[in-house]
C-alpha cells in the first residue's frame, strides 16, 4: 500500500478507500490513521486469493495495483511465487474488477514508475512558465 496514494485520495473527499494488502513488505502503522475514518476500509489479504480480489473490487470505479515482489535476485531464487505475486495475481485482480466492477479503471504502479513520475512533476514545474 503506498500511503502517498491513500492520503492524496482521503484528502480529496473520495467516498470510499479500500486497501488490500498482505504486509509482506509494508507496515501496518502506515495506515493505523486512517482506520477509523468511515471512508477507509482495510482487507488483510493476498492478492493471490481470488474470493478476497473480488471482495475488494465490488463497485469499486479505481482499482491502483501495486502488489508485486520486488528484486530481481528474489525472482531467481523463487521464480514460482514471484510469477504468482507478479503476474497470476495481476491477472486475478483484472478478472475479478471485470466481475465486480465493470466500470472500472486500473492503473498499475511500481515504486521505481511512481518515483520516475515524482521527478518529471518536480521537473516540469520546476520549468519557468511562459
């Protein structure tokens, strides 16, 4: 879960903000904030679990994906689970959004993508205006 996504969306009053997330690489006091706002919904889970997919994607309009196991050494070492984390559970997300949610969007980021984009917004505005 990147928090920077959460606070930008409970900020700009959306209605609802569900958070899918295993803890596999983050940390729960990340979020401990927002728990008791009623906008916020936490679902502990893997993405992996197609039933909690298609829990989390129910008349959902954004679905941000994140989930994914980093490394390139941990992909050579266990190409298996990372194939599941990375691609399969890419793939149950999208089927269960197209079940769940119709009308959704998706857009998929990786933290080295969303720190690339930090530094092209900083860039640009960083630009003299004409």
């Amino acid at each position: 879960m990147d928090r920077n996504i959460v606070d930008y969306l409970i900020s700009n009053n959306a209605k609802k903000v569900i958070v899918l997330d295993n803890f596999s690489t983050g940390y729960f006091h990340n979020i401990q904030e927002y728990l008791m706002l009623p906008s916020f919904q936490l679902i502990v889970g893997d993405i992996r679990d197609l039933k909690i997919c298609k829990t989390s994607c129910e008349g959902v309009d954004f679905i941000f994906h994140e989930a994914a196991l980093g490394s390139v050494p941990r992909s050579i070492e266990d190409p298996i689970n990372t194939n599941k984390a990375n691609i399969d559970a890419t793939v149950d997300i999208l089927d269960a959004a197209l079940k769940s949610a119709p009308n959704f969007n998706m857009i998929q980021l990786t933290k080295n993508e969303l720190l690339r984009q930090k530094q092209a917004i900083q860039a640009a505005a960083a630009q003299p205006k004409n």
